[in-house]
C-alpha cells in the first residue's frame, strides 16, 4: 500500500533482532530460526525421539496414545526460541504489525511441508483475542498471521464465528492447570457457520496448548468437521 512505502521513506524498516536496514526480518534472522522438521507426532506436533526419516502419514506418538483432545492434530512452524521468540514480542507487544507479512508466509511454507494429505482444510479460523484485550493491543496478532496463511494457501479466514466471550488473565505466568481453568468456557460460537467444515485454528504460539483446547471446544459445540491447530512457535520440550 501507498502508505506503507511513505513510512518507509521516513522510517526505512530494519530487522527487528540484528538492526540491519532493508526490512523487518532479514534473511539471515530468519535462517537462524529453529524450525520444526519430521518425522513428528501429527497429535501434539513435537518431533519423534529417535525416528529419522520422512515424514509418514499419521504416527502418534507414545505420551498421545490414549489421550483425549479437542483437535484432530496440532503442527507449529518452528520452536519458540530465539531469535523467534524476539521476533514475536516485537509483533505482540511493539505494534510491529509489518512483520504479519514474512511471518504468515513462513506459516506457509511450513504448512506445504508438514502437513499431511489426509489434513483437507476448508476454512481457516484464528483464536479471538477478548474484545477489551483487542482494543487496548489495536489488532489480533492470530488474525494477521491468518490472513497472511489464508492467501498463500487459498483458503478463506473466517474471524466473526468463534468469540472470546469472556477476559483471561495472561497465560504467561501460569501452570499448566491454572492455564486450564483461566481458558476454561472462554469461547464461543456465535452461530453454526462452520457446521460441517474443516478448519484450521491458527495462533501464534503454543505452550501448553490450553488455549487451543478451549478454542476447540467451542468449535466441537459449533458441530464443525475436524480442527486442525496451526501455530507459528511451538515451546520446546525441556
């Protein structure tokens, strides 16, 4: 856009972890980003310890078999170290929206290596920021990096179904069962327009992966098909 190329005139972009001029993220940042590669779990998305090779299909590893969720398999783009742990703090919390742009073609990328056939997306859903929380911030970073996905890999972003229909405290700081019941009942579905489909929750990172339970709760109450999480990091394994 027009006024884009006006702001960087007056304030031309450097890269948000190494300060060099040209754009917000260079290519050399990006090349240090610790991506997530297969063979993988296509339950949690982690990798599989000891397994080499590509990637197969569906293969659940030993801690998810047996276990419940509310999504059919979860994926991320990279881990959730430096410097993309920077990077996204500087898109959460720095109003550095440009980076939406190199950020969702990443997810991309990502997406055409890691995921699976059998994963038929029909629509793409981001996880609602609270309506207060969104205006104090002026966007839903999980919007931008869904729009941006959205255009690469053709599928529309559906924003105004799935709500936050009540605030959270910040999942930061928390335990894993305090995470649980902060998110618990935090979401909602305003009517049944994705009934049947299959889509593609999208966040910018996963930690414990409450969040993106309860946004999937919400949508299994909206009758959909199948979920699918898709994030940007992903917290490492200690």
């Amino acid at each position: 856009m027009w006024k884009d190329a006006i702001l960087d005139l007056l304030f031309p972009p450097h890269c948000v972890v190494c300060r060099r001029l040209g754009s917000w993220l260079c290519q050399a940042c990006q090349d240090k980003i610790e991506l997530i590669v297969p063979p993988l779990c296509l339950r949690c998305g982690l990798p599989l310890k000891g397994a080499a090779g590509p990637l197969r299909s569906w293969v659940v590893c030993m801690h998810c078999q047996g276990r419940t969720t509310e999504l059919d398999g979860l994926l991320a783009y990279a881990f959730h170290t430096d410097p993309l742990r920077q990077i996204i703090h500087e898109f959460k919390y720095r109003d550095l929206q440009s980076l939406a742009r190199p950020l969702g073609q990443m997810m991309a990328q990502g997406w055409r290596v890691l995921a699976p056939s059998e994963w038929e997306v029909d629509v793409i859903v981001p996880v609602p920021l609270h309506p207060t929380r969104q205006r104090q911030r002026g966007y839903n970073q999980a919007a931008l990096l869904a729009r941006e996905l959205g255009v690469h890999i053709q599928r529309p972003v559906v924003e105004d179904v799935l709500v936050r229909s009540r605030p959270t405290v910040p999942q930061v700081e928390l335990s894993f069962q305090e995470r649980m019941a902060n998110i618990q009942g935090a979401f909602q579905c305003n009517d049944s327009a994705l009934a049947g489909q299959r889509v593609l929750l999208v966040d910018d990172v996963c930690t414990t992966g409450a969040t993106l339970e309860a946004a999937g709760a919400a949508l299994r109450r909206g009758k959909v098909a199948a979920i699918w999480g898709y994030t940007l990091a992903r917290a490492k394994p200690e």
